[in-house]
C-alpha cells in the first residue's frame, strides 16, 4: 500500500455521501487511512478530504451541520440562489467551527484541494497553507461556484479562484493508487452501481461519469438539497459503498 491516495469528487450536498464513506473508513479501514499519503478533493470533497485528515473525530459534527445547511437552504425561496441569501457566509462558519486551530499543519503537503483560476481557466491543486485562514480560503474557493455561492469570486494571494470542479472535479495523484469517491456513478473506486443501464459514460472535468437518470437527478440534488430523509439514506448508502469497498480489497477490520 505504498503511496496510496485518496480523492473525493466535487458534489455539492451530496457531500453528505462523502461523509458517510469517511464514517466507514473510520470505523472498519484504520489500517488504509494509516497508509493514506495524500487526501484530495474538489468542491465538497475538499471539505470532506479536510475534516477527515485534520478532525476525523468531527465527522458527526461535519454530518450534522450539513443537514442544517441543506434544511436552511430548502427553504430558501429560491434556493442558494435567493437574493441577500449569504451562501459563503454560512459556509464559511461551518468550516470555521469544525476544522481545529492546526488544521493547516496537519494538511502542509497531505491535503490537496482543486481550484480553478478566473482569468487563465487553469486548474491549481494547493497543498501548502501557511495559516489556517489560507486554507479556509483555499477551501471556499473550490466550493464557490459563481451566481449559485454569490458574485465575487474567493482571492487567496492576489488573484480570483472559483470551484475546482471546473477544471479538475476529482484530483488523481500522479504517484501511486488514487481512490476515488464519488457519488455519482462511474468508473470510480467507491461510488454507487446503477443497474439496468447502457455502459455508456462522460467524463465531465476528468471525472468518468455514467449517462443515466439517476445521475441526472443527483446532479439536481447537489445544487438543491433534498429533504432530510433523503439526505439520511445518502449518507448510509456512501456507508454501505464504503464498507463494500473494504472487503473487496481486504481492507475491512
């Protein structure tokens, strides 16, 4: 298990499913997590790649201000995209509340988080972070996906930086196994397995996504959160993949 990385896609609230796949990895994949060199992520999977490498102890609190978030933006009028609805601000106290004040030493070379500059289109994997602030900076910057966060884009040193997922929705190291999380269905490590569908798939910001309509409504469901039952099974069900994951590969304690 040398060199072995772990990546999160970009998804919006489906997070929610990230954070259930981080929950069986805590549970039942110590022994991977150990061996883990590089936690990466994009948009959501940033923040999740974040709380597990600095704060696995506060996946329950990462859990339960996701469905406060998802609940208040419900009932929005129109969503995130409601007028004087501040989606960063609140963002940003959530993120503020969970990560631990040396959250930044612990993520200097381990955490790898996908931005997308405003001006070149390019994309830039961060890793280092001289203070917490930068990297709660770097953290909004891949989550902030313009009109739906707000107007104004995320500056870290000097320049505008808007969701990774733009340009690189799921961060794939260039030394060593990557495994993928995802919660769409695809040709990814951990994910879920739609049935009774044609292999026909996308690759949609170097992520290898399947064209069918259960990914179409999680794709609705990342921009407007689904009700809080829902949003319960989602979390099982990343759960559920993440344990699978770990007894197809002998990882499961």
């Amino acid at each position: 298990m040398k060199n072995l990385n772990l990546s999160f896609a970009a998804c919006g609230f489906l997070g929610i499913y990230h954070l259930g796949v981080a929950s069986a990895l805590i549970k039942h994949g110590q022994r991977m997590l150990n061996a883990v060199n590089i936690f990466a992520g994009a948009s959501a999977g940033s923040l999740v790649a974040a709380v597990l490498l600095t704060a696995p102890d506060r996946i329950k609190e990462s859990k339960d201000f996701i469905f406060l978030f998802s609940e208040e933006v419900r009932k929005q009028t129109l969503g995130a995209f409601t007028p004087r609805y501040d989606f960063m601000k609140r963002l940003r106290g959530g993120i503020q509340s969970i990560l631990p004040s040396k959250a930044h030493e612990v993520a200097e070379n381990r955490l790898c988080i996908s931005i997308t500059n405003t001006k070149s289109r390019e994309n830039c994997l961060v890793s280092n972070f001289a203070t917490r602030e930068e990297l709660i900076k770097v953290l909004l910057a891949s989550s902030f996906v313009p009109v739906y966060a707000g107007i104004k884009a995320v500056e870290y040193k000097g320049e505008d930086w808007i969701d990774g997922s733009f340009t690189n929705s799921l961060p794939i190291l260039p030394m060593g196994r990557t495994v993928t999380v995802s919660p769409f269905s695809g040709r990814l490590d951990i994910c879920p397995r739609d049935k009774g569908h044609m292999d026909i798939y996308v690759n949609l910001a170097k992520q290898d996504t399947m064209l069918s309509t259960a990914n179409l409504e999680r794709l609705k469901q990342a921009l407007f959160p689904p009700p809080l039952e829902k949003m319960e099974s989602l979390y099982q069900e990343g759960f559920k993949d993440g344990t699978n994951f770990l007894q197809t590969e002998n990882w499961f304690e």
